[in-house]
C-alpha cells in the first residue's frame, strides 16, 4: 500500500512544490532511521502527513494568513492534522486497506503537530527535521514578504521547539541554527 499512497501523494502535490515532496521522503527517512522496524501504517503517514495542503481550500490558506497567530493558530493546526487524517482514510478505504491500519494512519496524521503518544511524537520529531531540511528556503524567500520575519520566525522556533526526542533535538539543532541565521541574514 505505501507505493500506492506515495503514488497518490506525489500527483496531489504534482506542480505544486518540489520541496514539499522531498519533505515527505525525508520525513520517511527520519522514521527509518529512528525505528528501522517501523511498520507500514507508521511510513505511510510519514508520507502523507500534510496531504491536507495539496487538497487545501483557498478560503483556508487566506484565513491562516489573516490570523495574528499565524502559521501555530490552534484551530489551523486542528483541521490541518484531521482533514489530512481524513483524506488519507479515505484513499486507504478506496483501496481496500485493512481498517485497522486504516486507524493507525489516521491516529498519526491526525496529531503529527501536536504529538501525543510515543509514534505521533516520533512523527512530530521526524516532520520537524525534514522540516528544517526542505522548506526553510522557501519559507525564507515565500512568507517573510507575504508574513514578515517575525512569523517566520516563530514558525522556525515552534519546529525547533516541539521535537519531544533529546536524539532529535541534538540533530536538528544545527538545522535549526542555519534557518536562524539565514533568516537573519535578510
């Protein structure tokens, strides 16, 4: 079933940004290299998790921008995780996966930026450090004109902040460093 979502992820984002699917491969990798013996529910959220931004409403992305919270409101946040732990469900259904894994995926996807338990905060370590390693040039060059540099930011802050793992955080300090300094480099 993973080649079949990351078949359906990769022609959901197709066009969109080639960034965003190196984020989700380096997510996986960050998974296998935490827990070799991850099973498939746990790569293909690691796969899927933002699904929810290549089916995104343009009515949302323009309420996540007016919002003084900006990219950590709440309330974004929550539908980000469960609309994108429903679209995944109900590709998984169309395809005959096993409900059980079904439940598995959606539990992942639906806490992978918050964390929770010991696999969502695993998810949550290994979203951030592929974070820090696709997307902070485009966050750079996109968001600080549309945002400001502040938001960005805080945005670099929050990644960096929430991974739960010491192994992690040892990691993805550098990373996090770099973001830092190129932000302030503008």
């Amino acid at each position: 079933m993973l080649a079949k979502v990351i078949d359906f992820v990769n022609k959901t984002f197709s066009g969109k940004s080639a960034s965003q699917i190196l984020h989700f491969e380096r997510t996986v990798h960050w998974i296998k290299h935490f827990r070799p013996s991850a099973d498939e529910p746990l790569l293909i959220a690691a796969y899927s998790h933002d699904i929810e931004r290549g089916n995104r409403d343009p009515k949302i992305a323009e309420m996540i921008v007016s919002q003084d919270s900006g990219f950590l409101d709440e309330k974004f946040l929550k539908y980000h995780q469960e609309k994108g732990a429903e679209i995944i469900g109900e590709f998984l259904a169309k395809n005959n996966y096993s409900s059980d894994n079904i439940t598995r995926v959606k539990m992942l996807v639906s806490k992978h930026e918050v964390g929770g338990n010991e696999d969502q905060n695993l998810l949550k370590d290994c979203d951030s450090m592929s974070y820090f390693e696709t997307q902070v040039a485009g966050f750079i060059k996109n968001k600080v004109p549309e945002l400001g540099k502040q938001k960005v930011k805080e945005k670099f802050d929050w990644m960096y902040e929430r991974i739960t793992s010491s192994e992690s955080k040892k990691i993805a300090k550098p990373l996090y460093e770099k973001a830092i300094a190129s932000l302030n480099a503008i």
